[in-house]
C-alpha cells in the first residue's frame, strides 16, 4: 500500500464526541502505513496498540472545527490531506476509490459520495440531494470526505476560522473563485444521521437547506462583485 504511505487523515473530535471509536475500526486497514491526526479540545485516549505508533497523533487544540483542520494540516507531514469528520464510516470499496483518487495525483478538491447510517427512512431523500448538489452544483460539504493536496490546501488558504458553521462550504466557494477543481470520487463515504432522528427528518433538513442557501447566496454575490 505506498500509496497509502502519501496520506495524512486529518480528523477533528468536537468536545464529548465518541464517534471517533468506531471510525477507528474503519481506519485499521491504513493505521501502519497513513499518518492518522486526531484533533481534541478535550483529551482523548486511544487503544494502546494505536497509541504505541509513531505515524498517529492526538494533538489538543482551540475548539471550532475550521481551527481543528487547520492545525491537522499544519501538523500534517505527508504530500495529500482526507479531512474526515469523527463519524464518518467507510469500507473496504472506499479504499479501493481512495486509491485510485490518490494515485490520478489530480490537484483540486476531490470528494465522496454520501451515504447516511442511523437515522430516519427518509435519509434516501438526502442522498439523493447531497449527489445533486455535489454532481451538478458543484457545492460538496466536509463530510464527503475531502481530498487534496497540501499546496491545494495552501492555495485556498486553509478553513475559515472565523465562521460559526459552513468552513467546508466557504472552502468550496472560494475553490470556484479562485479556478480550482471539484472532482468526485467514485465511491461512498456514510456518515452519521443521528442529529436527523434526534431533531426529526424535515426541521433538520429544511434547517441545513435554510442555512446553505443563505451562505451560499452570500458567497456569490461577493464573487460577483469582485470582494
């Protein structure tokens, strides 16, 4: 696996956060050749045979995800970059596509499919949209796992640090703004839907469409006017 060897696996763990746990039996297949990062505000303790491994990393931060990926990609020593989120689930399919997407060597942004696990009947609907959204309007989001380069990641300027929520999305935008690719990935990356069982299926949902299309708006019209 030396293309496994070029990865650094950025993953931000938000205070109280134990989903990383089962991400960690996804990541077993890359864990003796990838550099893995795990980004905490609270510490965190990882089973003995990971922590014994020089290539992964707890490292304590500020809270704010944006601040948590930057500081991943600061610390990072490998020449590409996979931004995971704590509950993302991928399989041994995902690999195969990351493999692939790593070996193109492509400079842009390149991101997953979505699947959803966890969470209402509905979440097909989601799917469906997020495929849509990505494909066509070429707005991936962070949990789409994405991919680039360490000078990709230089050239965008890193997450907004400043932003309450949406740093992947103003990432995007400022990816088109500047010229650079958006390329899916052939495979499937799931991710928790536990906040959509927990809220309900469509205030959650209308909440994230409100919440996009607002930011989104503004991003546009600040490219539009040149700012």
């Amino acid at each position: 696996m030396q293309w496994a060897n070029e990865l650094s696996i950025v993953v931000p763990v938000a205070p109280g956060d134990g989903s990383w746990r089962d991400l960690l039996v996804d990541l077993v297949p890359l864990r003796d050749f990838s550099e893995i990062l795990f980004l905490v505000v609270d510490s965190i303790s990882l089973p003995l045979d990971w922590q014994r491994k020089d290539n992964i990393r707890v490292i304590p931060g500020s809270a704010g995800r944006a601040k948590q990926l930057n500081l991943g990609a600061k610390e990072a020593t490998r020449p590409v970059l996979w931004f995971l989120h704590s509950d993302s689930r991928f399989t041994f399919q995902t690999l195969l596509a990351l493999e692939g997407a790593i070996l193109r060597r492509s400079e842009g942004i390149s991101y997953f499919d979505l699947g959803f696990f966890g969470g209402p009947g509905l979440m097909w609907i989601n799917s469906v949209g997020v495929w849509f959204r990505s494909r066509f309007l070429k707005l991936p989001f962070g949990d789409q796992g994405f991919l680039m380069t360490r000078s990709t990641f230089a050239s965008l300027g890193g997450f907004d640090p400043n932003t309450p929520f949406g740093e992947d999305h103003l990432m995007v935008w400022k990816a088109h703004e500047l010229g650079i690719p958006l390329r899916p990935i052939r495979g499937k990356l799931l991710t928790s839907a536990r906040k959509y069982l927990d809220g309900g299926w469509w205030p959650t949902t209308r909440k994230h469409l409100f919440l996009t299309f607002q930011q989104g708006k503004t991003e546009w019209f600040r490219i539009r006017e040149g700012k």
